[in-house]
C-alpha cells in the first residue's frame, strides 16, 4: 500500500493533486485527516487528465461522493469504485455545494491499494 499526502492550504475547501495513475495503477481505500481538520465532511473531485477536475460521483447512488462525519486523525474507509474513472484526484473539505476553507494548513493521508 501506498499513503500519499495532499495538502489544504490555509484559507482553501481543495487539496494538491494526488496521481492515482493511468489504469488506474491504485484504488483509492482510506483517508485520515491531520489534526488541523476543520471540519466533518469530506468529498472530491477527479480528473482523467490532470487539468480539468470533475466532482466525483457516488456509482450507487449518482449523487455527490461525500462522507458527513469526518473525525480528525481516524482511518476513514473510503468507496474505491468510484475513483475508477480518475488518474488524479482532489480532496476537498465541506462538499462542492458547502466547502469549508481550513484555517490552517491540513495534511491529509490516502491509502492507496495496488489494482493488481
């Protein structure tokens, strides 16, 4: 497994990119939230090619991909088919239609599983 950062900068709701990779090379299965976190909701935005970003969808229901709830600094299960369709992908606090800016720099973990 593979746990790469992104970081929210301070006085934004959307992290840096993390690259997931062209097959995808890795699912996206966990997050954690430093202890700077914000605030208790969490969704994304995703990208087929490094440029335009998309919000990610829930394949089950069609709806936003977005957890209520986040904890700081706890293991987050997190959907991985719906990332399937991204190379890269986006954090991003509160949900497209609410984002929250963090009032301080936070650093979240994901938890990427190898697809083979």
């Amino acid at each position: 497994m593979k746990k790469p950062t992104v970081t929210i900068a301070n006085g934004a709701a959307v992290s840096g990119v993390c690259a997931l990779g062209s097959r995808p090379d890795l699912w996206p299965v966990g997050m954690v939230a430093d202890a700077a976190w914000d605030t208790n909701a969490v969704s994304f935005q995703g990208s087929f090619d490094g440029a335009n970003y998309f919000d990610v969808l829930d394949v089950d229901s069609g709806l936003e991909y977005s957890i209520a709830g986040v904890v700081k600094e706890k293991l987050l299960p997190l959907k991985f088919q719906n990332f399937l369709c991204c190379e890269y992908i986006k954090v991003r606090s509160g949900t497209s239609a609410s984002p929250v800016n963090q009032s301080g720099a936070t650093v979240v973990t994901l938890t990427l599983r190898d697809a083979g």
